[in-house]
C-alpha cells in the first residue's frame, strides 16, 4: 500500500505468489476514493508507505495488473522492510 499526501491519492497491492509473478495493483484512486483504500488498509493492519514517486508510477498501473517489470526492485525493497518489521513485531509479541 502506497500512498502520496499531498494529493490525496492511494494505490494498493497484494503479492500472493501462488497465483500471480509479480505485485498486483488493487485499488487505486485519489480523493474520498483514496481516503478509503487508507482507511481499509488501515483497519487491516496493512502497512502504509508514503512515497509520492511510487504512487505516481503504480497509479499509471489499472486496477487488476501486475506491477510492470521497471517496479519490481522498489517494490522488492518494500516488502524486504515489510517483512522485516512484521517478523521483529512477531518475535517481540511472541516473548511476551
């Protein structure tokens, strides 16, 4: 999930790698639309990255396609950090 302040625009992803090669864009929008994607995303927990560069080149990306190939290494870095985060958050939840 990113999005970009200033403008108000959203765009969410979902990588399953049982069913698609890359990321795939699943909601994009700006204004009451993108204020929704952030607010779902943020009830399930999803992270959130602000990057307005990011958000301008996945909002080119239509609703249902994968992240074209130019996007896989940002797109690579921000899952590494995600998955880092949740397994630090895990690690110290679970020695509770």
């Amino acid at each position: 999930m990113a999005r970009e302040k200033k403008t108000g625009r959203a765009v969410a992803l979902v990588y399953d790698e049982q069913r698609t090669a890359a990321p795939q864009v699943v909601a994009s929008g700006s204004g009451l639309i993108a204020e929704k994607i952030i607010e779902t995303a943020r009830e399930a927990g999803v992270f959130i990255r602000e990057d307005p560069d990011l958000v301008e080149l996945l909002a080119k990306v239509p609703v249902g396609e994968e992240i074209p190939a130019e996007l896989y290494q940002t797109i690579a870095e921000v899952l590494a950090f995600v998955y880092s985060v949740n397994e630090k958050f895990k690690k110290k939840h679970d020695s509770r």
